[in-house]
C-alpha cells in the first residue's frame, strides 16, 4: 500500500508553513515594538550599523513583507493576477528556503 504523500513533500510543507509563519511573527513582532510595519526600506539608510542589523531580520521576515505588500498593491493599485502569482511563487519559495534552515538548526538544537 502506498501513502498519499511522500516523507520528502511533507516536510517540504513542513518547513514552508514554518516558514511563513516565522515570516509573519517576526514581522508581527517588529510592529508591535515599533509601531510601524516592517519594510524593505531599512536597508535604505546607508551604510550604518542598524542597516546591517535589519539583514537577518529582512531574511526570515521577506515572504510575510512580500505577500502583504502584493495584496495591498492588489487591492490599491489593481495589480494584474500575473503579477499576484510571480509574488506568491517568489514568497513561497523564499519561506521554503527559510523554513527549511529554521527546522535544520532546529534539529542541530535537538527540539525536533
């Protein structure tokens, strides 16, 4: 008898859900401390040490950034549904790659 779904798919779904919702908590996180949403414009200030502190930060919260800005941008701006999917395919791409270190250095920690 074969199963429905493969070890390998099912953590790839793991590590992409992990992902987004990683995504969405740092995001989430930083709005709440600072009261404004995050964005992409905190590498816009320079060279200075908060810009490259905003680096790791802007890696693991990118897709949760990415899909709010298309969807906002959907909504405003009547973007074509073309460029709602390259956004949502980029987005899940990138909270797979994410997802998928998150649950590596989670194993290396032992908690999975």
């Amino acid at each position: 008898m074969s199963s429905l779904i493969s070890p390998e798919s099912l953590q790839s779904f793991l590590a992409l859900g992990v992902g987004f919702a990683v995504a969405g908590a740092l995001a989430s996180g930083y709005q709440a401390l600072v009261h404004r949403p995050a964005s992409f414009r905190l590498l816009q200030r320079g060279p200075v040490p908060s810009a490259f502190a905003a680096v790791p930060f802007l890696v693991f919260a990118a897709p949760f950034i990415i899909m709010r800005n298309t969807l906002r941008a959907r909504q405003v701006q009547q973007r074509r549904a073309e460029f709602v999917m390259m956004a949502t395919i980029l987005a899940g791409f990138w909270s797979l790659m994410s997802g998928t270190f998150v649950v590596s250095m989670l194993r290396v920690a032992g908690l999975v």
